[in-house]
C-alpha cells in the first residue's frame, strides 16, 4: 500500500489561492466554491502519488526539480523531497512558462 506523504502550502500559494478565489466569485461565488475546491481535490491526490505530475517546462525549475500539475487553466507549482509535497504556486496557464521561477 502506497504511503501517504504531507502536503505543506507556502503561503505564497495561499495567497494565490484566495486571490483566484476572489476574481472567479466576482461572477459567482459558487463557480469559485467549485473550482478551489477541484484544485484541493487534484492537491490531494498527490498524498498518494507525489510523483503523478511531470517536471515543469521551466528549465529553471526544472533543474531544481520543481513539478507541475495542470487544473482546468491553471499549473499547480509543487517540489517533492522529504516525504512532503510542498505546494509553492498556483498560476494561469496561460503565464509565460520563462517567467515562472520569479513565483517560487
């Protein structure tokens, strides 16, 4: 049976968290209930399987070996190490992927 392994939130990534939580309930409140708690749900996975999601294509955080995980249109930024799953960004997709390592 697969371990599980902490998940630890920077508060960086919180604070994107929120944000998003914000513009998106601009339109309705329970889209943004919706969508923030998919984007739990995805992070929680990652309990399980904490390799799941591929190196990000920044090569940048790619060499500090950085992941990354897609929901909907965002990039969920995560490191593994140390049986933990530390979550350092949550981003659009659509950010320029060079100007990523700025975030972490």
């Amino acid at each position: 049976m697969a371990q599980t392994v902490k998940i630890k939130w920077a508060f960086s990534a919180l604070e994107m968290l929120a944000e998003l939580h914000e513009y998106i309930s601009e339109k309705s409140e329970k889209q943004a209930d919706k969508y923030i708690d998919g984007i739990y749900e995805s992070i929680k996975k990652l309990e399980k399987h904490p390799e799941s999601c591929g190196p990000c294509i920044n090569k940048k955080l790619q060499e500090n070996e950085y992941r990354c995980c897609k929901f909907k249109s965002h990039v969920i930024i995560y490191k593994f190490e140390n049986n933990q799953v530390n979550i350092l960004a949550i981003i659009h997709s659509k950010r320029n992927p060079n100007n990523l390592e700025n975030l972490v």
